[in-house]
C-alpha cells in the first residue's frame, strides 16, 4: 500500500469548493483484503488508536455508520478507511474537517482518495500518518518494512502530529478572529506560517497578527511589553500597581526583595505567556532562584511586591471591557490515598484535556517548575496529599501549562471594570488584556484591595471563548466590529473568466474597462500579474498563486482573474467564489494530460469557475459544452452571449426577463447589445472596437461581447463600457501575442500566440478576410506535448488557405524529438493537399520566424504563430528586409526542386537547417538532411 501521487487544492476543484488533499493510493496485494476479511482485531484496534471514528456516518449518514459499514459483510477496501482516517487524525488535531470521497480508478487497486483538509502541512501529514497507523493494524504478513518502522508506536506518533499540527495551524486566538470574520462573510489570507492574516481584499484589507490589529499602535505595544515603564505610568494615573524594581543581578535582586519587602515576585521585563515568572518568593536561595529562571527568557529582571489573590484575565477592546476571565494554575487536589503523579494522570483523563491548544484545557506536565511547586511544600510526584489539599504545579495561571479558567464576565464589579478600561486607555491599546489580582472580583479594588500586575498588548482569547467554567464570550467579534463597522466593505468585486481561447483578451478587455470606469484594477494573465495596468509580475499568472497576490495587493478595488484549465487541475482556483465567472468555449486542447481526455471532461474543469459564480455567470451560448453549463451554477443571473439573434433558446431567456448579450445586424453593420429584465440596449458598433479590425476579426467581436457582458453584470455604467471597448486595441503593448499587427515593412505581419486548431483556424479565417494583394504566409507550431491527432488539426485549420507553410517546433520539446513537431505537421499539410514545393520546415523558432519575414513582398501577409512572445515580436520589429525572400521546401517529398536562395541570406546563421550547395551556375540553395 503506496501513495503514488499527492495533489493539493487550495480552492474549489473537480472534487470540492473547498480545500482539500487528492491522493493516488496503490493498495497493491491488499486489493484483496477489505475489512471484513481483516477481521474484527483490524476493526477493533483502529477504534481504540481513534475513539473519534465512532462519530463518523459515512454513507449510513449517522453516528456509527463507518464503523458498521467496516464490519457488515465483506467490509470496506483500505483507500475507504484512509479517508476517515486522514479527517478523524485533523479532528484529533482540533480542527473541525469532515469531507471525504473514495473512488476507483481505472487500474485495478488504485484508488483516489479525496479528503478535506484545514492547514497544508497538517493535512499531508494526516494522509502519510493514517497510511502507517493502518498498516500497523495489518496482520504481520501482510505489513512492509517501509511502512512501519522499527521502534514506531501510536501513542508517540499521535502526540507528535498534534503538536506538529498546532505548530502550524493558526493558534485558538487567531483562530477565532478568522472564525468570527467568516460569520461576517469577510475573506481572509494567511500572509505566512505563524499568525499573521490578511482579513478582507484589495484596498479594504486589515491586517492581524494573533490579537494585534494593524491599528494597534507601535508605541502602546512598545510601553505594554515594557513591565516597568508601565507600572510607571499606571502608577501615574493612580491606578493599582504593585511597588517593583528592575535588576540585572542576583545581588540586585536580593537588595530589591529587602526594600519592597518579602514575599516578592520575579519576572522578566519583556516576557510573555506566563513565561519565567515565580511568585511568592520568601527566601534567598527561592530568589536568586526565581531571578534565574527569569533571566532565561530577559536579560533585565523585575521584581515587585507579591499581591495575594487570584488571577484575573480583564479583556478591553475598543474601549469596554468584554470580557473577564478567573485563571487558575495547574492543580491537584488530594484524596489521601493517590500520589501526585496519578493524581496528574487523573487529572489529564479529563476528555477536555489534550496536547497544547488541541483541546479547551492543556495536559499538566511534570516538569522542573511542578518539582519546583511541589517542594516547596516538602512534596515529590510521589508523594501522597491529604483529602483536599490543593497542590499547585504552577507559579502563573495560564492555560497553556495546564491551568483552568472561569469566566466572571457577568459579576465584576463596575469599580473594576472602569480600572481596566483606563489602563488599557492608558497604554494606548485598541485591544489589551490587563492581568488583575484581588480575592474578590465582584467588590471594588478601592475597597479590598488588588492590584495591576500586567497589561497584554497581545492577550490570548482561548480562555474567554473556551473557558472551563461559564459562560464562553465572543471575544473576537468586537475585534472584527472595530476593523469592519457594520456597513464598511471588505471585499473588492472579483471577475473570473475561463475558455479554451480568447480569455487572455477577454481579461485585458475587462481591465481596461474597469479601470476607464475609475476602477483600480488587479490583473492575472498567462503573460504575468498587472496592478493598475502595470506588469508587477511576469510570466504565466492563471493560477491560485497569482490570484492570491492580486487580492493582497492592498492598491486594487476590483479583480480579474485569468484562470486556465493547468491551474483548475493542479490546484484549484485561487478564490473560493467570484461575483462573476464566464466561459468562453470549450475547444480541443490539453486533451490527454492529467486524465482529462474528452472536451465534456475539459468543460467540468472549466465549469468550476461559473460553479462558484454568485452574481452573474456568463456564458457563450454557440458552443454547446458552455450552454451546458447553465445548469451547474447558482448565480443569481445568468447572461447568455450570442452572435447568432435567431438562438432558440436565447430568445425564450430574453422574452422571459434574462439577460443576454447579442449580435444584431443593422445598415451601418453589427451591433452589439444587451438584454436585462425585458431592456433592449444597443452598446457599440463593432468597426468602432479597435481590435475587432473593423468587425472582420470575429473572435475579437465575441471577446469584446463577454467583457461587456461581464462589465455590465459588475455593475460598470453602460458609457464606461463603450469608453473601454473603444479606446482598446491589439497592439503588442496592450494585448501582447494576440492578434498584434505589425505593418511598418513592406508586407504585414499578423502575430498571434494561437497554439491550438481552434486558435489557429480563427486566425487563418481572419487572414482570409482581411484585403492581400499579394501572397498570404504563415509559421505554424504546436507544443510538444499535445497528442498527434491535436498536431494534425492545426494543421488542417490552415491547410488550403495560404500560398507558403513555415513548420517549426516550440523551444521546449515537452518529450519530442528536435524536429517531430514540424514533421508531423508537415505530413498533415501534404496529406491535405498541400505541395511539398509550398512547405518548409525549420525547426528553429527565431529562424522559422527569420525566413518568413525574407519571404515577405509588398502586398504579402504574415501570419506568425509564436511562442516566445517577447523575443519573435522584437525579432519583427527590428527586421530590415534586404532584397528577395528565400523558399524552403520539405526534403521529406521526393523529389524537392532546388530552390534559390537571396545572395543576402546570412548562410552561417542558417546552417543547422540543412546542407548549402550550390548548383552548375553556383547559384546556392539548400537541402534538408535526411535526418
């Protein structure tokens, strides 16, 4: 039993609109052995290593369904079990996942194992746990060495996923913040592997690392965790503090205790978590003591008077107090018959009780501070305290070394809460914990006494929102109220469009618009990230990743996203819902990568964008696989887009009140127009849109129809609409590699980035449209990794339609051999009907695109499919035409006539393209190698 291949999706996928873990499981031999025939002692020690799976339905759909579905018959197969493993290990952790989905695939015992996860790195490690736990159960025969290391026991291994899980996993109080913004429908972002979260997108974001805010100021955080200097001014206000002094030695620490007097405490002057503080010092030797366990954590050392009492939390947010929490340290409590060891082992049974923040109490330890505790009172971990002693463990009452709390929130006494509102006031906190002694909460520090030991400019919440006794308070909601009053926005508009071609376009048309209309756009495309309408990022940005940088991007108030069929298969899109998502076709392409093999298959992977679509989804209603689509969202509106007035169905959508984008003929041409709740409103002529080349380049007509569709749904007003459709072009600048037109040579040169038959037939039909009069040329690829058949179709999308053919192949191979693109595509020209005479093949990407641009003449049309965006439009740019243009022939056709060469052709640049020689007349021309 092996994991063959592991997928993580951040966002909504082919499996779920939510994250979660793909694993590809060989069961190998134990194909052949399910459950039932493992036997009860597989079930039964599975259900003691996890008492939790009890809980899980599965397809019983109530409590104990798993278990019962493990046990009737011949059971469940392994990849099954994984699953809830995988959950019930996260639900161990503390975190609250419950999805799964296990399906054969095609090769006999492997499985897809499909299951939710909360964090990454814990969600990994929950697959690679559950493979182990599961086959330490197997009967020793059946178990493999690998799996199961030597020495290897549960317990250990269970505890130490915990605590590697809550390593990263974001802590109860950050936790809770996000919780408390996702009841408000506010997104967020982890900004990195600790706590600090991005809450709300774009312009409208606020920042929060653990319960600091982006507001809290850097002074009042400095003063907080500055002991003394805010003794000093609380002291001041004439607020409760104990008398303290800050040393830097043994010696100091002694002459500080003499002059406060004893008992005193000792902490260290920047500390945090209760960490190295001792209280209740009354010796010398308990000082110095104290002052070295301090000194561990802060160079400096406070020591102060010991204020008797118990410990309470006080939280102040925005200026109240909402909430108060009574903490007690770590404790048992005799019965006169059980050691303090197995009185701590009691304790620690508690079911609430776990590793570090996993559950609402921690485990107490047994450590050198509980030693420390307990001879103070003359006690080891063995010895036997009396019927209700309480021995204390613990100098600090905090619940991560095992305390408990007990929320007062209801009873404290007005005097008091006024005291700490003020201190917090004080130090300048938008959100502050102060640490308050006095033995009675519900009567007034002016009356019996009690001081301020602390100020917290980070207070934790797990003890207000999880106490152990009382009545649990929403301590973060006030929080996300102060950083989002109601009514504020926290989320910028976010547009996602998808297709097989022309979403690159649609997406820069998109942006143009919205930024004509005042917007701030966030731009992702295949050719990198855009802010504003500048590049931040370069390269093929379609993907989660450059979603996510868009969103951080504290500038942008409104995205667009590019999101291509790579990413929705590798990860998953980037954002869990958009307002608008449209898909512009479904063409072959990609087909026989990552199991999609069928355009049905392609159009579920690209439906995921209108799936999460809440507003508006956007569809073309002429390619029937995106017509399909209707049925799959849960938009609110869905606008059909149209060039064909007479569709059947269209026409019913518009009668019944949709809305609709359409292509209506008029005297002056074509217009465009929107249909919305029975409005009928003509937008734009399409001559007047630049990059529709006057109306003749259709798909750009379409293009243009899907992001006025999309700009209307958003909101945009109808002028902003035409401003942007208007002031849009195809120029290299703008729209780099689609459909760019360069016409300062003699000939013109049509370049575009087309790498399937769909692309390429639509740009082939558009150079059969624009006036030539002289000779139509095209350089034509395709990658290296489609299939033959994809190859061959490229082909014939051009076959027929131009005077001369320029073979090449990509720069990557993606596993072909040098020259078997071109080759192939050669082959599918002549079988065509294509003569050899008009075919040439050169490999060679930069001088495929050299030797079209030789064979340009006045009138002549350049059709240049490319790869390399950047490089082959400078290429272009820079050439300088020196005389008559060379022809190259496909030696691969028997017999080539010999061809001559322009006396200016640069023979040493072109010399890998074949042997140079030179006929009776010593006119040169060239002869492709037989290899």
């Amino acid at each position: 039993m092996r994991i063959l291949e592991r997928s993580v999706f951040v966002g909504p996928s082919l499996y779920a609109h939510f994250p979660v873990i793909r694993l590809t499981l060989d069961l190998g031999e134990l194909e052949q052995w399910p459950t039932g025939r493992l036997g009860a002692d597989f079930v039964d020690g599975l259900i003691a290593a996890l008492p939790g799976l009890a809980e899980h339905g599965c397809s019983f759909r109530e409590p104990g369904g798993f278990i019962r579905r493990m046990r009737e018959g011949d059971g469940t197969w392994l990849g099954h079990v994984l699953e809830h493993v995988a959950i019930e290990l996260q639900n161990v952790a503390g975190e609250d996942v419950t999805f799964g989905k296990t399906r054969s695939v095609d090769k006999p015992g492997v499985y897809s194992v499909v299951y939710e996860y909360a964090q990454k790195e814990e969600g990994i490690a929950a697959g690679e746990l559950a493979l182990r736990l599961l086959s330490s159960l197997l009967p020793v025969e059946l178990r493999t060495r690998n799996s199961v290391p030597e020495g290897w026991e549960w317990p250990s291994a269970r505890d130490e996923f915990i605590r590697y899980a809550q390593r990263r996993a974001l802590g109860p109080s950050t936790a809770s913040l996000v919780h408390a913004a996702e009841k408000r429908d506010i997104p967020w972002l982890r900004l990195n592997g600790q706590s600090l979260v991005q809450l709300g997108h774009g312009k409208y974001q606020q920042r929060i690392q653990a319960t600091v805010t982006g507001r809290t100021p850097h002074i009042a955080v400095e003063l907080a965790s500055d002991k003394e200097e805010t003794n000093k001014i609380l002291a001041t206000l004439g607020l409760p503090v104990p008398k303290q002094e800050l040393v830097t030695t043994e010696e100091g620490a002694l002459r500080a205790a003499r002059r406060l007097g004893v008992p005193v405490v000792t902490k260290p002057f920047n500390g945090n978590h209760g960490r190295g503080i001792s209280i209740h010092l009354m010796t010398d030797e308990e000082i110095i003591a104290g002052f070295n366990e301090a000194r561990e954590i802060s160079r400096s050392v406070i020591v102060e008077n010991f204020l008797s009492g118990d410990d309470h939390r006080l939280l102040v947010v925005n200026g109240e107090l909402v909430a108060a929490t009574r903490r007690t340290p770590g404790h048992v409590i005799g019965d006169g018959a059980q050691t303090i060891s197995q009185l701590v082992d009691a304790v620690n049974a508690d079911p609430r009780r776990g590793v570090g923040h996993e559950k609402v109490l921690t485990r107490i330890v047994l450590d050198a501070q509980a030693e420390m505790m307990m001879e103070r009172m003359g006690y080891t971990a063995e010895s036997v305290p009396k019927a209700g002693e309480t021995v204390f463990l613990r100098s600090t009452a905090n619940l991560s070394t095992g305390g408990t709390a007990t929320d007062v929130t209801d009873v404290i006494h007005p005097d008091n809460r006024d005291m700490a509102v003020r201190a917090i006031r004080a130090i300048g906190l938008d959100v502050g914990g102060v640490d308050f002694l006095t033995t009675d909460i519900t009567e007034s520090y002016k009356t019996i006494g009690g001081g301020i030991c602390e100020v917290n400019a980070a207070p934790g919440f797990r003890m207000h929102v999880s106490p152990s006794e009382g009545t649990p308070r929403d301590a973060a909601g006030p929080v996300i109220d102060m950083l989002f009053p109601q009514g504020t926005p926290s989320r910028v508009p976010i547009a996602a469009v998808t297709g097989t071609n022309g979403k690159t376009t649609t997406a820069r048309m998109l942006a143009h618009i919205t930024k004509m209309a005042g917007y701030t756009p966030g731009l992702t495309t295949t050719d990198g990230v855009y802010i504003d309408g500048q590049r931040t990022v370069e390269g093929d940005m379609t993907g989660p990743v450059s979603a996510r940088m868009v969103l951080s991007d504290p500038q942008i108030d409104i995205a667009i996203l590019e999101t291509a069929r790579g990413g929705l298969i590798r990860a998953g899109m980037g954002v869990p819902k958009v307002n608008v998502g449209a898909v512009l076709n479904v063409q072959s392409d990609h087909l026989g990568l990552k199991g999609i093999d069928t355009l049905e298959q392609l159009a579920e992977v690209k439906r995921i964008v209108v799936e999460v679509a809440t507003d508006c989804a956007v569809l073309n209603a002429d390619d029937p696989n995106v017509l399909k689509m209707s049925g799959y969202t849960d938009a609110k509106v869905i606008c059909y887009v149209t060039m064909n007035p007479s569709h059947a169905l269209v026409r019913e959508h518009v009668r019944a009140g949709g809305r609709a984008c359409a292509l209506e003929a008029g005297v002056n041409g074509a217009m465009i127009t929107l249909y919305d709740k029975g409005s009928h409103i003509p937008l734009l002529w399409t001559h007047l849109i630049p990059a529709t080349m006057e109306g003749r380049a259709l798909h750009n007509v379409q293009n243009a129809m899907v992001a006025a569709s999309m700009a209307f749904s958003l909101g945009i007003k109808l002028d902003a609409i035409r401003q942007g459709l208007r002031t849009f072009d195809t120029t290299f600048f703008q729209a780099p590699g689609r459909m760019n037109v360069y016409s300062e040579h003699p000939f013109k040169v049509l370049f575009d980035y087309g790498h399937n038959a769909h692309a390429v037939s639509v740009m082939a039909d558009l150079a059969q449209r624009l006036d030539v009069s002289g000779r139509r040329i095209v350089v034509i690829c395709g990658p290296g990794d489609r299939r033959d058949e994809d190859l061959v179709a490229i082909a014939n999308a051009v076959a027929g339609r131009f005077d001369h053919y320029i073979c090449r192949r990509d720069d990557s191979l993606r596993g072909r051999d040098g020259d078997e693109v071109p080759r192939i595509l050669s082959s599918a020209l002549q079988a065509a009907g294509v003569l050899a005479n008009d075919i040439s093949v050169i490999p060679d990407e930069q001088k495929a695109t050299e030797a079209a641009l030789r064979m340009g003449r006045p009138g002549d049309l350049l059709l240049i499919f490319a790869d390399a965006l950047v490089r082959s439009w400078k290429q272009i740019v820079k050439f300088r035409p020196e005389g008559a243009p060379e022809v190259r022939v496909d030696a691969s056709v028997s017999p080539p006539a010999p061809t001559a060469i322009d006396p200016g052709f640069d023979e040493a640049n072109f010399a890998d393209l074949g042997d140079v020689v030179r006929d009776e007349r010593g006119v040169r021309f060239s002869r492709e190698s037989d290899d």
